[in-house]
C-alpha cells in the first residue's frame, strides 16, 4: 500500500491543521527532540545530532510509504508554525489496532492542542476500520496519563522495565480504547 491523499488526508480541527509529515521537516522536529524536558519520557534521550533526527523522521516517512502508519505535523491555523506531531503506528489491519502517540515543542504546552489533535487522530482511526488503539506512557508522565483519560483511555497495565533509556530500565503504563 502506497501513500496517497484518500489515505494521509489533512484532519483540520478549531484550531489546528496535521498534515502528513514530509522528511524535510526533521528541521522543525529537531529542535523539539533537542530539549531533554520534551524528551524526558520518550524512549530515547534528547539528541543534539540532526542526523539522527533526520533518519527518524525518513524511517517515520517509510513506514507511511509502506502503509504501517501515519505521522502527521501540528501547526495552528491561526499562524501556521510547527508545534508538534501526532500518529498513528504500529497499524494491524487484521486485528484493526494500531498505537498513538503524540509530540509537542514546550511552547504548546497546556494549550489543549495534544487533545485537539488526538480527538481528530481518533476520529480519523476509527473511519479507517480501526477499533482498538494503544497508548504507552513511561511511569512518571502524568501530563500524558491525563491526556489519555481525557480521551476515554482506560489503563490496562504496567510493563515494568519495558524501556532500556541511558543504562536504566523504564516501566511503562499501557493503555487502551476500543472505538
């Protein structure tokens, strides 16, 4: 399956437009997984290579050209900058679940433009035959975990030491919604 329109759309919401991610915008999310308090529960530290950022954001890129997710930019409508991600991965069409997950730059922050974004993410899996989404949050991200309840979320578990980050394993909470 190979990326097009009718699959990637641009979801609009009050405030926002996601727009399928482009490579070349590993230069707006560079600065945002530079920031070790953006970073501090994601799986891996902040970078201060753009390299690495770049190979990310290319692999991200990849798995929409292959049909495993979609990774969309955040931008305002009223102003049109970059302020974070949202996604859909780890898509499973024989068991109609995939994962979400979500990135904003600390300037977003407690804006309500994660929940925004995720309410059109959610919309959107579940006019694509989606019926079960996944969540995963490192112990400790409360902003996060609230999101996630705002969202009717529910938990379903820890997995204790799911996440080797800097030489120390990380539990993780999982959570669920069924749509």
């Amino acid at each position: 399956m190979s990326v097009n329109d009718s699959l990637l759309p641009i979801l609009e919401t009050e405030r926002l437009r996601l727009t399928p991610l482009a490579a070349d915008e590993a230069r707006y999310i560079f600065p945002l997984m530079r920031d070790a308090e953006v970073m501090a529960f994601w799986d891996m530290p902040e970078s201060d290579d753009p390299d690495v950022v770049a190979n990310i954001v290319a692999g991200q890129v990849a798995e929409m050209d292959e049909g495993k997710a979609v990774y969309w930019a955040l931008r305002p409508l009223a102003d049109d900058r970059f302020i974070g991600t949202c996604d859909l991965s780890e898509i499973d069409r024989r068991h109609k679940r995939a994962e979400v997950g979500f990135m904003l730059g600390r300037d977003a922050w407690g804006q309500g433009y994660a929940l925004e974004a995720m309410r059109a993410v959610l919309h959107y899996a579940a006019t694509r035959g989606l019926r079960r989404l996944l969540a995963r949050t490192h112990l400790g991200n409360r902003r996060s975990d609230n999101l996630l309840e705002k969202l009717g979320f529910e938990e379903e578990g820890l997995l204790r030491g799911h996440v080797l980050r800097d030489g120390e394993r990380r539990d993780c909470r999982l959570f669920g919604l069924l749509l």
